[in-house]
C-alpha cells in the first residue's frame, strides 16, 4: 500500500496598468510657421510622423513647416516597467501666401514708382511718411527722396498672412550747368562747358563740334541758345540751355600805318585788325621786293623782326588777303612806316 503526499506551490502575477498618454498640436498652423507638438503622461516619448519625421522629445517643435508636414502624427510613451501606450493627432499646415513683386521700385525725382504684388487675396501696405494702401499694386507720382524708405506688405492668403518688405529709393536728379562766354563777335568760336552729370547731350547740333562730350566749340552765326540733357549713373536727367549773344557788326578793317618797335609797350607790333575774317594771308615786303614777314593767323603779329635781327626805320610794303565770313574775298596793298 502507497501513501501519496500532495505538495502546493504559488506564482505571484503582476499585470501593470498601460501608461496614460494623450498628444495634441498648435495645428492649424501656416506654412513658415513653427509646429508644436504636445504629449502627456510618464515615460518616454517617441514621436514619428509626415516626412520620416521621429523625435524624442515629449513636446517637440518643427521649425517653419511646409504644407508637406500635414497628416497623422503618434507618439508612443513607455513607463518604467516597460509598458507602452499610443496616442495619434491630426496636423493641418496652411499655405501661407508666396509674395511677388511686378514692377520698378526706383526712380529719379519727378518719376513714378508703380509695384503690384501678386500670390495673396488682401494686401496692406505701409511705409514712410505714414503712407498705407490696400491694394495689391501702389502707384508713387511725382516722386521726391522723402519718398525713399522700406515699405512694409502684409498678404493674408485664407488664415495665412506672409509680411514682406520692399526698398524703394528715389534718386536725386542731377544738377547741370554751363559755363562759357555768352557773347561773340560773328565768325568767332567759343567754348561752352556743361558740368554736374556723367554723360551729356547736346542740341541743336548745328554750328558745334561735338553733341555728346562735356565741352563742345560752338560757332553761331547769329544770336542762338545751346542746351544740354545731363545724365547721372542712376540715368536721371536734368537739362538746362545757355544763350550766345553774336555781335553781327563786322566794322571796317584796319590796317596800321606805322609802328614804332622800340619796346616801349605802345605801338610796339603790326597786325590787321577786324571783324568777321575767316582767313587771312598776310606777306610784306621791303624796297627791294624781298619778303620779311608772313603769317596765316589773324593774331599774328609782326614784331619789325627779320631772321631774328630787327630791322631798321624804312617804309615797307604789305599785301593782304582776306576772305570773308560771307565767303567774299578780298585783297589789300600798302604801305607800312617803321619807326625806331
């Protein structure tokens, strides 16, 4: 006969309670913007979502979203015991509006300024001088440089508002003058000098040297007014005009007697004098037919020299020809009395 002795034993079973844990956003948010994340609970965290996007973070924050971060995003939480939870939020990111600009944001004094802004459904503009419009597209005339400064634009496309800044700069118009005599004895030239600019044009172009050069020769024939178109490097003009006074006089030529070399500062050179002479070929000879001075410039002046040595009191016999502003042509013959 056999006895059976029956032995008891126990296992202890503990079965934790799953981690509490809830998640939300700041959603919707605008694209640009920051997209925060939020988790409750004990543990940690282990987020995941749109574009393989994963943290660890409990409260994580994405930095300027695009509308591609939309969706489901879950974090799971693991306590100290190993257990898990999950929680999931939806994510809604907006478009925020993409500003363009259409148009010129610069111009010289007196210009316009004409912008139009496009990729939103309201716009407001503000800037200097307190100025504010809302439109898309401002129109600045008459310009002046108060008018220069950063504009601000704030577009609001649904809930989404994207602000954006402009520069518009007003340049100054540059400040032209001409120098140069204002009066001249027909058949002269002059001189005349436009400063203040970069780059110069000239008009009319009748009667001067050049139209695009800072100081042309003018010779007009009678009373005219030049004027000049100056341009900056910010191709901005200003244009101012001169008048040149001809004196149409032409007088009678006159053709010294004598003179008396002594270099005394009086009467010291023979010349012809006159107005209006294009050309002038002037050759006199002594007694003996032999020619001692010549000269082809009206201002050249005959000193009573020949070969460098001064020549002694005689009477000398000039023969000039002359030829006219007018085209006429002329010849002269006499005598000349030099006097030491």
């Amino acid at each position: 006969t056999h006895t059976c002795i029956t032995k008891m034993d126990s296992v202890q079973v503990i079965v934790y309670q799953s981690p509490s844990i809830s998640c939300s956003s700041n959603s919707p948010v605008c694209s640009g913007n920051d997209l925060n994340l939020y988790a409750s609970g004990i543990g940690t965290f282990a987020w995941s979502g749109p574009m393989n996007y994963t943290s660890n973070a409990q409260n994580p924050v994405i930095n300027q979203v695009t509308t591609n971060y939309s969706g489901l995003y879950t974090v799971t939480i693991t306590d100290v015991n190993g257990c898990t939870n999950s929680a999931t939020t939806i994510v809604v990111v907006n478009s925020s509006p993409i500003i363009n600009f259409i148009g010129n944001n610069s111009a010289c004094e007196g210009g316009q300024i004409s912008l139009t802004a496009t990729g939103a459904d309201t716009y407001l503009w503000s800037g200097p001088n307190n100025f504010t419009a809302q439109s898309n597209s401002i129109v600045l005339q008459n310009v002046t440089n108060i008018q220069s400064g950063l504009y601000w634009l704030t577009a609001t496309l649904g809930n989404c508002q994207t602000i954006q800044n402009i520069n518009i700069t007003v340049y100054q118009n540059p400040n032209v003058a001409i120098t140069g005599d204002t009066t001249i004895i027909i058949g002269e030239s002059t001189m005349i000098t436009a400063t203040g600019a970069n780059q110069y044009f000239w008009y009319p172009d009748n009667n001067i040297s050049c139209t695009n050069c800072p100081n042309p020769i003018v010779s007009p024939q009678q009373t005219s007014s030049y004027c000049v178109i100056g341009t900056d490097n910010n191709n901005c003009i200003d244009t101012t005009c001169i008048s040149i006074v001809v004196d149409t006089d032409c007088g009678e030529l006159f053709f010294p007697l004598s003179f008396t070399p002594n270099g005394d500062g009086k009467n010291d050179v023979w010349m012809v004098r006159g107005r209006c002479i294009k050309n002038i070929e002037v050759i006199v000879y002594n007694r003996w037919g032999e020619k001692v001075f010549e000269a082809y410039d009206l201002n050249k002046k005959w000193d009573g020299t020949y070969q460098g040595k001064a020549l002694d009191t005689d009477v000398y016999v000039y023969v000039v020809k002359l030829k006219m502003i007018t085209g006429e042509e002329k010849i002269f013959k006499g005598d000349i009395t030099l006097l030491r």
